[in-house]
C-alpha cells in the first residue's frame, strides 16, 4: 500500500516468516532424526551388553560343568582306589595266611 512517499510491503515479513518456519521444520526434522539414531544407539549398547552377558553366563556354566564333572571323576578315582587298596590289604593277608599254612609242617 501507499501513503504518501512510503511503500509499504508484506512481502518481505512474509518471506522472512516462511524462512523461519521452514527452519523450524527442519530442526524438528533433524532433532527426530537424532532421536532415531540415539535410539538405536542406546538398541545397539543393549543388544551388545546382553550378548555379552549371553556369553559370560554360557562360559560360566561350561565351567562350572565342567568343574562339577572333574570332582566327580575324582571322588570316582579315590573309590577305586580304595577298593584296590582293600583288595591288596586282603590278597596280602590270604598269601601270608597261605605261606605261613606252608611253612608250618605237621610233625
């Protein structure tokens, strides 16, 4: 419009609020992006914490088992052992037995 000697234009306030607007967007579209890629951020940090986990907890186990069955052959071992050790305690008694019922001669 015009008064007199000054124009006066809406345009440039326009121009001026449409820029603004569309930075608007694309900040708002840059802070959803981020949002995105912070999200599977903190996805991937999980997914890696509990595949790591997975994995101490399954090494673990295997241990443990492991451990578990070693005792086992073990306290297997000293029961044999044992039994062979009974078993030469008795031979060497029946030998003696039979060496002295040898040795001693009825007269």
């Amino acid at each position: 419009s015009t008064w007199g000697y000054l124009t006066f234009s809406f345009a440039p306030m326009l121009r001026g609020d449409h820029l603004i607007q569309r930075r608007q967007r694309e900040e708002a579209a840059r802070r959803a992006h981020q949002e995105k890629v912070d999200y599977f951020n903190d996805a991937k940090r999980t997914t890696e914490f509990e595949l790591r986990t997975d994995k101490r907890i399954e090494r673990n186990t295997v241990r443990q088992r492991f451990a578990s069955m070693q005792q086992d052959d073990e306290a297997a071992l000293e029961e044999r052992r044992q039994a062979l050790a009974a078993r030469l305690q008795s031979e060497q008694r029946e030998t003696k037995r039979e060496l002295r019922a040898t040795y001693e001669t009825p007269d």
